[in-house]
C-alpha cells in the first residue's frame, strides 16, 4: 500500500485510451433493481451530461444493467460522443428480474450481447468489453475467446474481466490481452488486495466498483468522517482520494443519480492526502 501524496490524474487503458482516473458508473440511472427505465429519466440524461461537462471520459456501464437501458441512456444522453470520451460496458449477466443476475458465459450469447451495445451505443467498435463474471459452466478459454475474436474483427479494442481472483486473471491474462479487471473494493473491503497488486504490477486497469459502499462510507458518523473534517472535504471524497492514491492503476467509477453527488464525488480528483492520512484510512481494513 503506498503512502505517496500525489498521483496521476489520467491512466492509459491498455496502452492506449487515456482517460482520467476519477470516472462515473452508470448502474444506477436505471429503475429499482437495476431494472426497467429510470423513473426520472430526464434527470438521468442530465447527469450523464454533466458527468462528461465536469471532465469526466469514462464511462462504465453493461448490457444488464436495465437491460440495456443504461446503455440507451447514454447513447441519447451523449451520441454523438465527444473526442475521447470511453465507454465501457459488460456481458455474461442475464437478467430474468429486478435484483436478479445469473452468468451466462456462451460464447454465441456473449457475440449476440456485443452486437446489441454495438447498436444502443451506435458505435462501430467497444472501447471495452468486460466479461461481467464467470459462468461456472462454461470454460474461460471460450468466453474470453468469443471477445478475443470480436476483437480481431475490429468490434471490440479491449477485453477486461469482472469479479475474478488471482488465478483467474492470470488464467485469463493467458487466454488474451487482458486491459482491466473489476473488483469489488474500498476503503473497508480489501479483499482484492492480491489483484489490485498483480494489476498494478502489471499495467492492468483495475476499477473498483461499490467504490465508497454506496454511502456507507459517507456517514457522518463513519471512520472517514474524522478526516474529512480535518480537510474541509466530504467522508465520500476521501473514500475515493485514498482510492486514487492506493496504487496508480485504480479508476474508482462512483455512481449516483444526482448532479450534485457527482460533482462532490469528483471533487476528489484535486484531493491530496497526507501520508499520515493514508496511514490512517489503511489501519481501517
């Protein structure tokens, strides 16, 4: 865990798609449950327009989330897209109601799934493809075969994997060029630690998702709140500066259906913390 005081503010996805670090979720604008449209949509247009008016130039999302209503969203929301601007989104979670995921990792299923964000995005290529997670029944060879073949036909610029441990990134770093991985991870659940190290050492993107617990880490009341005082700055913001400072790799994507949240969680961005700081959010875990 570095104690440094500075970071990068951009990262370079697999080598060659720079963005800034600090980039926005897009699984809450849709309905409850992660299901249907949002019941503000206008509201939700408007927060991914200020997302992008704000600086940011990443975007995450998935054909799930919806499904596929987060990926029209920001397709009527921001198409056409500005320079520079990456989306990523995701396949291998199929939706049969609100709250409900189960992996599907069929390499045809996955193919069919590009070819749909493909047209709600109404782009010719995917920034990145993440497999969103494993199907136990299916081989990883074939799931992140069928986005290494994508890829070779020009849809596809990068493939990333979603909620794996360390011998599934290194078995699908084996497979294909493996450009991010997404794990679920913050200031007081670490235990990604070993992925967080092998992608840093690596150069492999790693986006923390729950990035601040949802709010949890935001209480008043919460370990965090302490500082935040100290540096006249919000218990979510330091939450994802110390995000930002854990290791140069991290693009923490916070989500929220509010334009004021946004601009808050983005504040973070020109947030430095101290070593002793960091020392102090680390002795959480």
């Amino acid at each position: 865990m570095t104690s440094s005081t500075t970071h990068p503010d951009t990262f370079a996805l697999g080598g060659d798609l720079t963005v800034h670090r600090l980039g926005y979720g897009a699984m809450q604008i849709t309905g409850d449950g992660v299901w249907g449209p949002p019941a503000d949509r206008e509201g939700a247009l408007a927060v991914l327009r200020a997302a992008v008016e704000q600086g940011v130039d990443f975007l995450d999302t998935a054909d799930s989330y919806g499904p596929q209503v987060s990926e029209q969203l920001i397709h009527d929301a921001l198409h056409p897209y500005a320079d520079g601007l990456v989306v990523a989104t995701k396949a291998g979670l199929t939706r049969t109601g609100p709250g409900e995921w189960l992996p599907v990792g069929r390499p045809e299923y996955l193919k069919q799934q590009v070819e749909l964000s493909l047209r709600n995005l109404d782009v010719e290529r995917i920034d990145l493809i993440q497999l969103h997670r494993i199907d136990p029944q299916v081989p990883l060879a074939d799931s992140l075969g069928a986005f290494a073949e994508l890829k070779e036909q020009g849809k596809v610029r990068h493939v990333g994997v979603s909620e794996v441990s360390l011998d599934e990134l290194k078995q699908a770093q084996g497979i294909t060029e493996i450009a991010s991985v997404q794990n679920l991870y913050n200031l007081t659940n670490r235990q990604s630690q070993d992925v967080l190290d092998h992608a840093t050492a690596e150069g492999i993107a790693f986006i923390p998702w729950f990035p601040i617990a949802t709010g949890d880490l935001a209480k008043p009341d919460s370990p965090v709140a302490d500082i935040a005082r100290e540096l006249d700055a919000s218990p979510s913001q330091v939450a994802l500066a110390w995000l930002l400072q854990t290791s140069p790799v991290v693009l923490p994507i916070p989500g929220t259906k509010s334009v004021e949240h946004l601009t808050e969680n983005l504040g973070a961005a020109s947030l430095t913390l101290s070593a002793e700081d960091v020392a102090r959010l680390d002795a959480l875990a």
